[in-house]
C-alpha cells in the first residue's frame, strides 16, 4: 500500500479561517502530502463569517441533515465542500445549528472572551466528522488531529465507536500545536460530551489540575502524538514550565511521540510572487525590498531616511510572545537610531502600554492593535530586523517567513527558533540571524544591537541575505516526516 487514505481534521484552515499559526500549518501540510500522491481530504467548521462566494463552497446533497447525538442531543450537520486554493485538495465544510455562527473562532472578538460553549461546539463538530465519513462511504486509513478542538476523535474512535465495524482499524495521529491551548473545562463537562465521567479524577486518563483536560485525553488516546518541532518536543519533556506537566505522559509514549518541525508554504511566502507586496523582489533584484520599506513607513505614516534600519514585531500581544520583555527594552531600543512597528492583539494590558510608548515615541514608532494578512506580507517584506522575543516558541513561522524575505531575525533560544536561525558569527561570516544570550530585556537590545552591527556593512548585509533567502524551509521534508509516521502507525 503506498497511496494512503488521510482525513486531515482542524478547527481553522487558511484562507477560510485562521487565528494563528495552527491555520497556517493546516492550510499547508494537506498539499505537501497531495504532492506525495496521498489522498487527502479535510474537514472543518463552517464558520458563519467564510465566504461561500469567493471560495466557491458547493452544497453536497447527500451530506445534508446528518444527524449527531451527543449525551441524547441531537443536531443535523450540513455539509458544503470545496478545494483548498491552488491545490487539489478536498475540504469538507460543517455546518451544525448554531454552532458556529458566531463572530469569531474560539473568542468574542469584542470582549476576547472564549465561547461558553466551546468544549461542546467542538464535540459536535468532531464527531460531524465521524458521522460524515459514514455518510462518505469514505473510509480514511488515518484521522490526523490538531489540537484540543479535535482531541475528541480518538476518545471516541476507542469508546463510543469501539464496535462499529467502519472505524475499526482506522488510526489517529495527534499534533500538539501549542500547549498554552489544552482544553481544559470544568470536570461537569465530562458527561455533556460522552466522556466517562470516572475519568476525569486526577489521575484518570481526561483529568488534570482539577479539570477535564481534552489534551491529556488525545495523548492517552492517539496512536502517534506530534508536536512542531524537535527542540520544542525536547523541552515539553525536560521543562515543566514550558510542558505544563505534560512531559510524563508523554515520556510514556516512548517512539510513539515525535518533534516535527512546521514547513511554510512557498507558493504563499515568497517575495518573488507575492501578491500582497507594491514591489516583487528576488535576491538578484533586492533592491525591491527598499520599495516595500517606503510603502509599508508611508502605509504606517512614519518618514523614510535611507540606513535608517526599520525593526518589526508581527505578534499576539502575550507573555508566551515575550511582549513584556520588548516593553521593558523599548527606552534603550529607542536611544538607537531605528523604526519600529508591531502589529497584533491579545492582552489589552499589553496593548495599552504600547499605545502608550507609540505617543512617547512618536515619529519612530507605528502599533496596529489588529492582524491583517496583507500588511503581515508587506511588513515582512518592509522590515530590515524582525523580532521573535519569545518566552517559548513551539515552532514559530514567521522567523521562517523571514528569512525568505531577507529580513534579519532576532530571536529568543528556544523552541523551533533554535530549530530555524543560526546565530551569526561575525569572525567566520556565517549565520542566519541573531540568538538572544537569554530571554529577557538585556539579551534583547544586546541582540538588536550586533544586528545593526551587521545592517550598516552593506557588503556583509548582503552576503547574509543571499544565505538566508536561499534557505529552504519548504514542506517537502517535514511532510515525508509525517507521511513515514502515518505508515509506521498504520504498520504498512
């Protein structure tokens, strides 16, 4: 058996719907593995704010009114299908009452409160899934999960479906994304969604911290647990910090738990073909950055003056993301003579204090307290230095994004980050961007400080430059990784 039948689950794929890098990566992996001659289908929420038009969703007539009980409710899942742009990939879009007709993914966009019904709105869509793969007649060999919003599946494949003939010998693979998300409810939650309530004590296989935890429950569920990359998979077990406690259980796993690290999408990525950017540039051509940085300072109503070195930030205004470590470095940052920009939401705390600092360094300073995907490629392409302060960093994108961009990365040692820059050594020459000593203030501007170093010799600038945007962090290797994993599980 070569050519393996993959359902590929998520509660956010991009273009359709993202809120973070989880999107990117889904959006991404399905058509590496179709590249790989897998056939490969996804499935994932019909959030009320996709737009049918532009994506052309299509009514499937036999996936319509499927009825879903959970705990003796039933609701009827509608199904629309359509491809992934660019690509031959099937994706399968579920609507579920009024599940998903809300504003935003997991949170009010306005009060950046999570859903009430969070844990139940992702029960009924995962076991959607299940009940429309019957509906299919398409039975994959594996179910691949991506984070707590589809842990549900492999609980069930192993409980509620343990006797049904369809889902026998169908395997799951999980990835843990990011362990700052766990689905962690209240243990009352347990019996809403079909879970075993006895479970869900401390040492039960969804219990944790006092909680119905739905990633304890994928780990102990899942046939093969990922995470998004080696480093990050290291310190989840070493760290409890940064793995929450959840390195014991996945020591247990033993071979059956494995770092991966995340891929970006070139045909998306690439300066040579962005759509998004007023220039396209290469590196034969880098001249066409320059043209980006006068657009994106006009864009942002900040002046332009040539070697003056423009520093970004595209980032979730949190801890995690290291916010507080980059507020605490802004006044020496500003002595230096540069620009900064920062785009992102998160902690209104965070964004008033840099709202603040944007008033204090007016004329140098630019915050959009949003995210906006056109302006994260132009910023990308724009910015001379970007920064990754990170107090942890499961895998990181957008020091990937980058580095094809030709822009410098300072980043925090940890995580996928250290998986993805090579500290430059001004001695030898080589290098692909600026480590952080530690994660703190200091490292930072000490950081920022050897990467000005290097931005003022034009000469050396440009030798690194051509090294980093020939850097190949493309899916084609990480999606063999996956695919070798998939036979390995399925014992092919």
């Amino acid at each position: 058996m070569s050519n393996l039948k993959i359902l590929y689950l998520a509660s956010e794929v991009t273009p359709f719907a993202r809120a973070g890098g989880l999107g990117d990566v889904t959006g991404a992996l399905p058509k590496a593995l179709k590249d790989l001659n897998q056939e490969i289908r996804i499935m994932m929420p019909k959030y009320k704010f996709i737009n049918e038009r532009k994506y052309v969703l299509r009514e499937v007539i036999r996936l319509r009114n499927i009825p879903v009980t959970i705990n003796g409710r039933t609701e009827y899942a509608n199904v629309k299908s359509a491809f992934l742009p660019e690509s031959k990939v099937q994706i399968y879009f579920i609507e579920l009452g009024d599940f998903f007709d809300k504003p935003g993914i997991y949170h009010d966009p306005l009060t950046n409160e999570p859903y009430d019904d969070n844990a139940l709105r992702f029960a009924f869509f995962s076991k959607a899934a299940m009940e429309t793969l019957k509906t299919l007649s398409w039975q994959p060999d594996l179910i691949h999960c991506n984070d707590w919003q589809t842990a549900y599946v492999p609980v069930y494949i192993k409980t509620l479906y343990h006797d049904e003939e369809f889902f026998k010998g169908i395997k799951t693979v999980y990835t843990l994304h990011n362990l700052t998300s766990q689905g962690d409810f209240d243990k009352s939650v347990a019996g809403e969604i079909d879970f075993d309530e006895n479970e869900v004590k401390e040492d039960g296989m969804f219990g944790k911290d006092g909680k119905l935890n739905l990633t304890k429950a994928a780990i102990y569920f899942s046939d093969f647990i990922t995470t998004v990359s080696e480093n990050y998979a290291n310190e989840i077990i070493e760290n409890d910090a940064i793995g929450y406690g959840f390195g014991k259980f996945l020591e247990e796993k033993g071979e059956f738990f494995e770092g991966i690290l995340n891929g970006v999408d070139y045909t998306i990525w690439t300066p040579e073909k962005d759509k998004a950017l007023p220039v396209k540039y290469s590196f034969d051509e880098i001249e066409g950055k320059e043209e980006n940085k006068k657009a994106l300072l006009m864009r942002l109503g900040l002046e332009y003056k040539e070697g003056r070195p423009l520093l970004a930030m595209i980032s979730k205004l949190t801890d995690q993301k290291g916010i507080d470590i980059l507020i605490e470095a802004l006044p020496e940052i500003m002595k230096l003579d540069v620009q900064l920009c920062i785009m992102g939401e998160g902690d209104p705390e965070y964004a008033e204090k840099l709202m603040e600092a944007q008033k204090t360094y007016s004329g140098k300073m630019s915050l959009n307290v949003t995210y906006d995907d056109k302006m994260a490629h132009l910023i990308e392409a724009g910015a001379d230095i970007y920064l990754m302060p990170s107090r942890y960093e499961p895998c990181g994108l957008n020091q990937i994004f980058s580095l094809r961009y030709g822009t410098i990365p300072v980043v925090a040692p940890v995580g996928g980050l250290l998986d993805t820059v090579e500290d430059y050594d001004p001695t030898i020459e080589d290098g692909t961007g600026f480590v952080m000593e530690k994660t703190d203030a200091k490292s930072l501007v000490v950081a920022i400080q050897r990467a000005l170093e290097l931005y003022q010799d034009k000469d050396k600038l440009r030798a690194v430059q051509k090294q980093i945007m020939e850097e190949d962090f493309s899916w084609k290797i990480s999606a063999q990784r996956y695919l070798d994993i998939y036979k390995r599980v399925i014992g092919e």
